[in-house]
C-alpha cells in the first residue's frame, strides 16, 4: 500500500507529536510551577547529588529568561521595521541569523554568566549542604497521583499482552 508524501508527513508529524508533546507538557509545568529553592530541596530530600541538582536548577531559571530575552528581540525588530517573514529577508535568508539569532545568542552568553554568578553567591556549590525552609514531603496528593499512574501502566500493559 502506497501511502505517499502525504501520508509518510501526516505520520511523521502524529509520531512526533505523540513523542514530544507529553515531554514538553512535562517541562513546560515543572518550569512554571516550581521554584528553584524548592526543586533543590526536593532534589536533597531524594539524595540526588549536587553536582546533578545545580545545572538543572540554573536550568530552570536560564530558559524562562531566554523566552522572555527572544520576545524583548522580537518587539525590537518590529519596532524598526523589520519581520521575520518580510521581503527582505525572504530576498536575504541570513538576514533573520543577523536580526533574530546573533542578538539573542550573545544576549544568553550574558545571561549564562549572569545565573552563574548568581548562584554563587547564593552559595550553591557541590561541597555545601543547603538548608530549606520549605517542607517537602509525599502527601496525599502524590499518593493518589502515583496510584492512577501505576493503574495506567498496569492498564497498558494488560491490554498489549491480550
């Protein structure tokens, strides 16, 4: 059965979806829900070492600004004139590296030393213990989500074995 072009992109892009789209569903609630002091002690609490813990942590505050940094670029360039789809960069493709991707690249270099310096003098470092106000803990609620997601699993599995 020959499927076609059509068919092999519509596949393609329904597999692609289906693969990545619970991820960044995922990434996308664990980034704006949770606070950095937070997932650090979270991450104590399960002994996950610092040396894991730390870039995960810069990572949370670092792409939540790199959104809001490509954003700021964008509302600049339309400012002066300038989309990303206009004639003159459909005449000129590495127009949009020129207006688009050189400022926001050097902008995250900034960035990058900026979190960096900050969370040393936060004191997050791999020898220090911290400490956390916060209390974490399984509750209710963690109970109730990992047993619906172990009955989705068992659920799953019962099916594929029939």
């Amino acid at each position: 059965m020959d499927v076609g072009l059509a068919g092999t992109l519509f596949v393609s892009t329904m597999m692609l979806v289906s693969h990545v789209m619970p991820i960044s569903v995922i990434f996308y609630y664990v980034m704006t829900t949770t606070k950095v002091n937070e997932f650090m002690a979270g991450m104590s609490k399960m002994h996950i070492p610092n040396k894991v813990t730390i870039p995960l942590a810069v990572m949370i505050r670092f792409f939540p600004t790199v959104f809001d940094e490509a954003r700021d670029i964008g509302n600049a360039m339309r400012m002066r004139g300038i989309r990303l789809f206009s004639l003159r960069t459909l005449k000129n493709p590495l127009a949009i590296l020129e207006y688009r991707l050189i400022p926001l690249l050097v902008s995250l270099t900034k960035i990058g030393d900026e979190l960096s310096v900050a969370a040393t003098t936060r004191g997050l470092s791999p020898e220090t213990r911290r400490s956390c106000v916060v209390k974490i803990g399984f509750h209710v609620q963690d109970v109730a989500v990992f047993v619906y997601c172990i009955a989705v699993v068992v659920l799953f599995c019962s099916r594929s074995v029939t």
